[in-house]
C-alpha cells in the first residue's frame, strides 16, 4: 500500500483506483482520464513586509470519451461517485453530437516510462504557513536593514498526476517544488533574481537575498550608452527567458509547414522540409530534454500520456530533435515526441564571475523582460533589460548602465554563443550563465 505523499493529496493507489473505476464506467467506444491534483501555498511581500497569504488545494478529474473520430471532453472538481458518473455521461452525450477530427488519432497504447521516481519531498510537501512566513520576515529583516525596499515571492507546491485510457494506459506521478522570487530596490537601483528547487532547503535564499542586495546598490546612477551591438554576458536567469522563446519554436509541423526558423525552402521560397542535422549554432550549445536531470526530477509523461524522456535536442550547435504530436508524426511516419521540455542546457566549470573576468569588454544582463516575437519566421524578438544592467571592460564590471531595448535573432544569438558557467534551476529548465559575441540593442528605456 503506497502512503500518501501529504496530509490531503490522494496516494497512488487511491489516485489509480480512482481513474480504473471512472473507465470501467464508461461506455463510449473508447475513453481517456486525467486526474490532476496540487496544494499550492504562496507568501507574497513588499516593502519589507508580507502582504499576502494564499493557499490552494486543486482537485480536478478530466474524461475525454469517443464514438469512432468524435470525441468530448468534460470535468469535475467534486470527488462524489455522482459528480463522477455525472461528468462521464456529459462527455458521452457530447462526443455523440461532435463534429469528426479531422486530424482524429486512436486512444495512446501503454507506453514504456522510464523507470524512476520524480523527487517527492515531504517536507516542501508539509511546510506549515508559520515556517514560511519566518523565512520571508528573514529576508524583509535583510532589506530592511541594509535600507533597500525587498519585494516577491515564495512558494511550494506538491502535486500529482494519474493518466489511464480504455486501451490499458496508466501512469501515475507525483512531485513537489519550491520556488524563490526576490527584487531590490533603492533610489534609481534594483535587482532581481528567481531560483527553482524540487526541495525548500535547496534554494539559497539568504545568500540570494544579500547577493542581490549588494546588486542594487551597485546598480544606482546608472550611465547611458549607445545602442547597438555588444558582446553580452547573460546570467542564466535572463538567458533562460531567451532560449525558452527559441526551445517553444521547434515545432516538427511549424517548420515542415514553412512557417519557423526551423523551415527549409527552396529557391521559390516553398516549404521543403526542416533544418534538422544542419550546424546553425555554436559548437558550444548543447540541449537536451532530460527530466531526470538531478537538478529537476520532474514527472516520467506528458499530459497526454506519452512519454517524456531523455532527447538530445540541440548537440555540438546542431539541431537534433522537434516537437512532433501524434497527427503529425503519423502523417510523416515518424515517432511522437512530446514537447522539448524540461530543458536542459549543457554548461562549464567557470562561475559566471570567472566568466565576466574573461571579458575584455561588453555588457552584463540580469533579466530580460518582456519578451516578444517580431518575426516568428526568422525568430526575431524584442524585449528589455531590467533589474541591473552593467557595462564590463577589462575583465571587470565597471559601471551602472541605463536598461536597453532589444532586437535580436535568437537563432543568431546561440550561433555567437563563445562562453559559458556553471548551471542552475530557474522554473522548469537548467541553463548556464553564457556569452555571446554580438547582441543587438536598439534603443535605450526609461525602466528600472
């Protein structure tokens, strides 16, 4: 008998017996379930002092029910038989009236997961509301000594996932999360920085609070320089916004279709094709999916049932995977992949410090901020920097700069990759601090 993972979550057993039951009443042709259950808990603070509480416990059970190419989909919240066979019977009705997919699938058969179990810590799982509340007034005591206005977040969650389909399908997952949220500020300075970890005594968050402290004040009167093209040293929580964005655009259909960066044309500009095994970054790039790295432990599937596991996706700056869904593998007789995430980026033994020593000249970004795409053909975006943005010459940093809006090709950009530090846990992903050899700035702003 498996215990269960917190005081209120299902346990495995409950969670699977759950999702076999709702199947053995269902009676369309085929019938998928996804039982998906948290308990979220949230300190939020500002101006040195907590300024919100906020606890969620999540419960919600999905059945998606076919008749041939119809399908239908319907919830509940409620755990009561009668809201369940209730729930089935609405899904059924509506899958009858549905109009045919035309890019209908049959139901996953049982998959092959890896065999581990994603890290599950109870005591991030049992953290009581006091405990928070000391670690956040540790930090607000921090800022308010040293006389800065200390703002953000910090949070866990456990959660759980169980899957099964009329074709056998079951799986069952259950995991937790810590995540630490922190911004600086004094005068005309600030600094940000968020760190993720699958336990609360992972997260560094006194040394965090007093590195970004020291952070804000260094980035007070900041000058302003021209706009144009700098090497960058990008600590890895900017850098993970900017190969996200790339990461989200290797789409196996977007780029057969001609529609991503990933495309192949020819000399009519009609789509031929993908880019896949073509070098079109630097050597030093290396990504992988790899949810059983041991900075993340994640989950052994996807929503949908398929699974999730280790993907070169970017090797030696050639690309080696996308993201293909059922529909279209099946119609280019390849193999469903699932998206390419958790992301794993490939680092280096030197500190991002080391890594700014190494620079002779160029610019430090801290976060990029409001990313968006210019042109997802090219994938061209823009966005900002923000929270502490400094001008590097000789090896060290120098000086304050004033933020700096971007436009920049992300495929450019991990071509000119020349640099790279050590590795760490933002969200769902790892990624290193990273140089590269030119990034365009196009104009200055006015944001802090």
């Amino acid at each position: 008998m498996t215990l269960a993972p917190s005081p209120t979550l299902l346990s495995q057993d409950k969670a699977l017996s759950l999702v076999d039951s709702t199947i053995k009443q269902s009676q369309a042709e085929g019938v998928f379930v996804s039982l998906n259950a948290s308990e979220e808990a949230l300190s939020r603070f500002s101006e040195n002092q907590i300024s919100q509480n906020i606890s969620k416990n999540r419960f919600n059970l999905s059945i998606t029910s076919y008749f041939g190419k119809r399908s239908a989909s319907s919830s509940t919240t409620e755990l009561e038989p009668e809201a369940i066979t209730e729930t089935i019977r609405r899904s059924e009705e509506l899958a009858r009236i549905a109009p045919e997919d035309p890019e209908w699938v049959p139901l996953l058969e049982p998959q092959d997961y890896e065999q581990r179990t994603p890290a599950f810590d109870i005591k991030t799982a049992t953290l009581s509301p006091l405990k928070r509340g000391e670690i956040v007034q540790q930090v607000c005591a921090l800022s308010s000594q040293a006389g800065v206005e200390g703002s953000g977040t910090l949070s866990t969650e456990a959660s759980l996932r169980a899957l099964g389909n009329s074709r056998g399908l079951r799986t069952f997952n259950q995991s937790t999360e810590a995540d630490f949220s922190f911004t600086a500020r004094i005068a005309d300075g600030s600094s940000w920085r968020q760190r993720t970890a699958f336990a609360i005594d992972q997260l560094p968050i006194e040394a965090l609070t007093e590195q970004l402290i020291e952070r804000a004040f260094a980035s007070r009167q900041p000058r302003e320089i021209t706009p144009g093209n700098y090497p960058v040293v990008f600590d890895g929580a900017a850098f993970v916004t900017l190969l996200t964005w790339l990461v989200w655009h290797l789409d196996a259909r977007a780029a057969d279709e001609g529609r991503t960066f990933m495309s192949r044309t020819d000399e009519a500009g009609k789509p031929v094709g993908n880019r896949i095994g073509e070098q079109m970054f630097s050597p030093l790039v290396q990504v992988q999916r790899n949810p059983a790295y041991p900075l993340l432990q994640l989950g052994t599937c996807f929503g949908d049932g398929l699974s999730n596991q280790y993907t070169d996706v970017i090797k030696d700056g050639i690309p080696q995977a996308l993201s293909y869904s059922r529909y279209w593998a099946a119609q280019q007789g390849k193999e469903p992949t699932g998206f390419m995430f958790p992301l794993v980026m490939t680092g280096s033994e030197p500190s991002l410090s080391e890594l700014i020593a190494q620079t002779e000249r160029g610019i430090l970004v801290n976060r990029s901020w409001y990313v968006r795409d210019v042109n997802p053909r090219t994938l061209e975006v823009t966005g900002m920097t923000r929270d502490g943005t400094f001008w590097i010459e000789d090896g060290q940093i120098a000086y304050p700069i004033k933020n700096l809006r971007f436009n920049q090709s992300l495929p450019n950009m991990l071509r000119d990759v020349d640099g790279l530090s050590t590795v760490e846990r933002f969200g769902s992903s790892v990624v290193p601090g990273v140089r590269v050899k030119e990034f365009n700035f196009s104009s200055v702003t006015d944001s802090v």
